[in-house]
C-alpha cells in the first residue's frame, strides 16, 4: 500500500496563485484534475466567495490557459479551469512519480494538497523538486494508505466520482433536475461514458450493499 500526504506549498510560482492573491477573500477546492494532458492539465474547482472580480483575475492569471463556469451559484461556482504548464508543474511530477492526487485548496496562504504517494521514497522525490523551485514545501500529516481512502462499496474511483457528481446536480431528484450530458461536462467525459458510468456505479452499489 501507498502513503497518504497531507502538505503546504507555497510559491508566487504555483498554478492560480496569481488570481487568489488578486482576490484573496476567495478559497479555491481542487475537485478533481482531469487527465487530458500531462502537459497541460485541466481542473475542476469549487470557488467559493465567486464572482466577476475573481473571473477577471482569472483571465489575467498567467498560468489559466482557459477558464470556464460549470455550474454557478451566489457565492458557490464550478470551473472547469485549463493550466498552462507553470514554473512549478506540479501535475507532471505527480505523473512522473505515479503519485495521484486527491484534492487540494488554494487561498492566499498557498497551496494545501492530499495526495497518494507509491512510497517514500517517491515523496522524498516530490519535496525535493519542489523545493529546487523554490516552493517551501511543508509536510502536515502522513499516514500509510487503508482502505478506508477507497471508495465505498467496491466502487471504482470514476464511478464514485460520478455518482457524487449526479448527487449534487440532481440527477436522482424527483423531478430530476440535470442530464447525463451535463453529468458528464462535469467530469470532462462524454453524456454516454457518464451514463454507462453510472450504471455500472449503481449496480455495484446496489450489489454490495443489499
């Protein structure tokens, strides 16, 4: 089993760091990294305390090749938001080193991550880039991974994913309130894959837990 670290990055040079600063009331939740593009990565982020002076500073961020609103709300939107590759390409160690990320906040303070390391060997590897760049690097927890960090029920990680998604947009409301397109704009994946997705989801929940 792999290792669970939780730690704080902190850099003028990480991705988005340049919009938080701009509007420093704003908290940033990474959700999930879309793997399109070791090189260029895309995230999907929950900001909260949103609104257009924090899509302007989005724009003006160097490292935001293209930054789209998902879903939006008052004070709670979704971006799906496109990174160019920064001074500090955290994303593509992360690859490099078979690390997986598993979630991350960016405020003003810098950068707080949880991620999986193989080993570590692997994170020692990861600090150690890190702070060749100049990013002070400050480890906050680490634990040997269990299975309480899997999903649920047997599920796979996509399907987990997607079932939360569904969840929180309304897919199981009655009357339902969005699409399996929209489901799968969330999660950077077709209609039909986040359809079969969820399928496969609820079958295996439904076998496990009945």
């Amino acid at each position: 089993m792999g290792l669970i670290a939780e730690f704080r990055l902190t850099s003028l040079e990480l991705p988005l760091t340049d919009a938080v600063t701009a509007v420093p009331e704003v908290t940033v939740y990474i959700q999930r990294i879309l793997v399109v593009d070791p090189e260029q990565p895309v995230v999907l982020c929950r900001v909260v305390d949103d609104g257009d002076e924090f899509r302007d500073a989005l724009t003006a961020d160097p490292t935001v090749e293209n930054a789209v609103p998902v879903d939006e709300s008052a004070e709670n939107a979704l971006y799906r938001i496109e990174l160019r590759d920064p001074p500090v390409p955290i994303y593509r160690k992360y690859i490099e080193l078979g690390t997986r990320p598993l979630g991350g906040i960016v405020t003003v303070d810098g950068w707080w991550g949880r991620a999986r390391f193989p080993d570590r060997e692997a994170l020692a590897e990861y600090r150690e880039f890190c702070t060749d760049r100049g990013a002070a690097f400050q480890l906050e927890q680490l634990t040997r991974e269990s299975a309480a960090d899997d999903p649920p029920f047997e599920l796979t990680d996509e399907q987990y994913e997607a079932l939360i998604a569904a969840r929180e947009a309304g897919y199981f409301a009655v009357p339902r309130e969005t699409s399996t397109d929209e489901i799968g704009e969330r999660l950077g994946i077709s209609g039909p894959s986040a359809s079969e997705r969820l399928r496969r989801g609820v079958d295996r929940l439904l076998e496990n837990a009945l």
